[in-house]
C-alpha cells in the first residue's frame, strides 16, 4: 500500500520504517529541512535500537523516502499518517497547533479520495475536529475519513512493539476505510480492534495514565517497605504473580518521565475536567510520583549533610534505558536538583549526553562508565541501563572518597553492596 507518514519523531519515524519492512511503500514528511537532509543521507536523529539498521535497508531496496513536501507526500499516497509532535500547554491541556496546521496542509492537496490517520496522542473529539477542519480547507471537495489509530510504542523498544503489537485500535467515523486499515496492518498478525473514534482516542490515555498509576502505586508501596524493613522486590514479584495484576510496572524508581507518561496523564486529567469529572486518583498519582524524586534526594541529602563543595557521580541521563530521550527525564531532574544544592558533578550515559548539554552546561560528562566515580563522594544511578550492572563495583569504590552509591533504579543486591563495603541506599529495600 502507499502511506505517508507526517513527522519523523520517535513515532513517526519508526512508523514509516516498520511499514516499509513489510512490503509497503511509504513517504515519510518532515518540515524540518534539515532532518530530512540528515535522513536522506543516511543518517539518523535519534537513536532506538534496530531503527537506524530498518531505515538503511528500506532505503536502499526503494521502499522508504524522505521529503519536507506535506503535498508530495499526500499526492503520491492512499493513506496519511499524522505523528507530529502534541506537547503540553502550561494548564495540562495539549497543544493541537501542529495537527491543525498539518489538517489544513493536507486539506490543501488532496485531489482525490485518502484516509487521513491520526497516530499521534491526541485528546478525545480531536478526530472531529481533524474531520471539520479538512473539510472547511479543502478546495478539491473530495472525500476522505478521517481514523485514531493510537500507538503504544516504548521508547527504547519500539521497533519490537511494532512488529509484534499485542494488538492494533483502529478508531473510524464510518465502515469505508475499516478494510484498508487492516490490509495496512495484515502484515503484522495482531488483534485488531475496530472501535468509534472517541473511543480509540480515550483508550490511548486511559492506557497510560493506568501504567503510570501502577507506577505510582508501587513507588508508594515502596515507602511503607523502607519502614517496615520489607522488601519492594519481593513484594512486586509476589503481586505480579497474579494474573489480574501482572508484573510490568512494578519495579520502584525515581518516579516517571519521559515525552508520554507525564503529558498524557496532565492531559487526561484536563479532558476529564473539561467534562465536568474531577480525576482525583490521577491527581494523586502526579503527587506521589513528585514526593518520590523528594523522597530520593532528602535520602541523599541525609546521607552526605551537606553537597555544597561535595563531587557526585551520576549514571544515566536519558529518561529510561535505550533510548536518547532526555524530555522531562528523572535524572535531569535530580542532576538539576544537586547542581542547587550546591554539588559538582561528573555524569554518563551510553546514549544521551549530546542531547543532555545543552540542559546540564556545568557538569563534566565522562566518557567512560568506569571513570565516572574518580574524585566523588558518593555515586548515583539514575537510569536503568544494563550496562550500568557491569560497573567495575571495587574499582569505583576505590575511586570515591568514600564508598557511598545510591541506587534509584535498584539495579545491585544490597546484600553483595554491603559485603564490598558500600554505603548503599536504594528504593523500597
């Protein structure tokens, strides 16, 4: 089938790559001259693992182009694919700006029948809204429909959930593009759900705002372990155990970050009030996902007194592992935290150090894991990197001016940490 995909973010992008490895022949567009030019030339802008590998090769055999013309794209294609970006407004609400302009780009090209798609998370009745605005802008008075087709992609291993999705929302205002959205996703051999618009769109924030609840939850049942002297792992794996309730989700942070969960949980609380229902549970959620970055720093701060002066070392800058995203990142965050309270610090990351400059000027960004903790007063994980369980535990503790590591993702067993002679603090443990 012929796609355009509109927006070569995180989503957009693995969209378009993921549709030309199985056999479509997909346009993807961007306004950004010089991201396509990076993209045409081989490049990449961000980094997700496989991607850069699955652009190459569709590329190369034909199937996956690059343009900043929204008219070339909608031209040459049956179906489009809106995935730009939908950022947070200062009241919680989502900025719509880039898919109105992006409904009037392609209202003013179409010469013919399309399907126009939104993948990107959008607040519920936006379908409608897409719907009038292309009607009202199109010249041509052709037909088209309008689908939600939300997405449900983890940054970090997004390739993976597109190829093998648990299951495929296809939200339509009519039955004429149902057929054409399943042989676009055949393919892939998922569940596919065929739902009315306002509902594919309120599943996709419903989805999110319950993983980030479930998160929440565990990082509160995480507090009541540390002062019961229980164990949050055990806890979580004994919980998880049954199948009403499950395992993901529960593993005890600094709290979530990221572009989706904080925005989309902002953004359902302020669909719900615009209804007239006051979202106090998420309310809540947002609350003690906060109280869990203080819990964390007060750990440190009641550890090493006073950082005024102190070195720390940081692992992890990205907001989860695999992934190069630093957007409303914990470990930016607590970085911005300890730089207040006066410390110096030297931080790493596989990934996101180029993207975390320009938000962390004052910091030394080290190269090598290893050397992360030469000259520090204590040690910080921040992300949950693999690479991170393979620190060389004697060499940093013989590099740090005293062994002292806390630990926000509870990536080491605390009871080999003590037998090396770390200070060690984690979550929940």
């Amino acid at each position: 089938m012929r796609l355009t995909i509109i927006g070569t973010g995180y989503v957009g992008l693995v969209t378009g790559a993921c549709f030309a490895e199985v056999g479509h022949q997909v346009i993807c567009v961007d306004n950004d001259a010089t991201k396509v030019g990076i993209l045409k030339a081989g490049g990449i802008p961000i980094y997700e693992p496989g991607l850069e590998d699955l652009v190459k090769r569709n590329v190369g055999s034909g199937r996956l182009s690059f343009t900043n013309a929204t008219a070339e794209g909608v031209e040459q294609s049956d179906i489009v694919f809106i995935a730009v970006p939908t950022p947070p407004l200062a009241d919680g609400a989502v900025d719509l700006s880039f898919i109105e302009k992006v409904a009037r780009e392609i209202a003013g090209a179409m010469t013919s029948y399309k399907i126009v798609v939104d993948k990107s998370t959008v607040p519920v009745r936006t379908g409608d809204k897409v719907a009038e605005t292309i009607k009202r802008y199109c010249k041509a008075k052709v037909e088209f429909d309008v689908v939600s087709n939300p997405e449900f992609l983890r940054e970090g291993f997004a390739v993976e959930d597109l190829m093998q999705p648990d299951r495929v929302v296809i939200g339509v205002r009519s039955q004429r593009p149902v057929s054409a959205m399943k042989e676009v996703y055949a393919p892939f051999k998922a569940p596919i759900i065929i739902t009315d618009i306002n509902s594919a769109e309120l599943i996709k924030h419903a989805s999110n705002s319950f993983l980030a609840l479930k998160i929440s939850y565990i990082n509160a049942i995480s507090v009541i372990c540390e002062a019961t002297g229980a164990n949050v792992q055990e806890v979580a794996a004994g919980m998880g155990m049954d199948e009403r309730i499950g395992r993901r989700f529960l593993n005890p942070s600094l709290g979530f970050g990221g572009s989706c969960f904080p925005k989309d949980l902002s953004a359902f609380i302020k669909i719900a009030e615009q209804v007239g229902y006051d979202f106090a549970l998420l309310k809540e959620v947002q609350r003690i996902n906060q109280d869990q970055m203080d819990r964390f720093v007060k750990k440190i701060l009641d550890t090493l007194w006073v950082l005024k002066g102190k070195t720390i070392g940081v692992l992890g800058l990205a907001f989860k592992q695999n992934t190069d995203d630093v957007r409303m990142s914990p470990a930016i965050d607590l970085c911005t935290r300890l730089l207040h309270e006066g410390a110096t610090l030297r931080v790493h990351d596989p990934k996101a150090m180029d993207k975390a400059r320009a938000m962390l000027p004052l910091v030394t960004f080290v190269h090598d894991l290893n050397a992360v903790a030469e000259g520090c007063d204590a040690l910080v994980v921040a992300t949950e990197w693999d690479e991170f369980k393979k620190l060389d535990l004697e060499r940093a503790r013989k590099a740090l001016t005293h062994p002292i590591l806390f630990d926000g993702r509870n990536l080491f067993d605390p009871a080999e940490m003590e037998r090396l002679g770390f200070i060690y603090k984690s979550i929940g443990r």
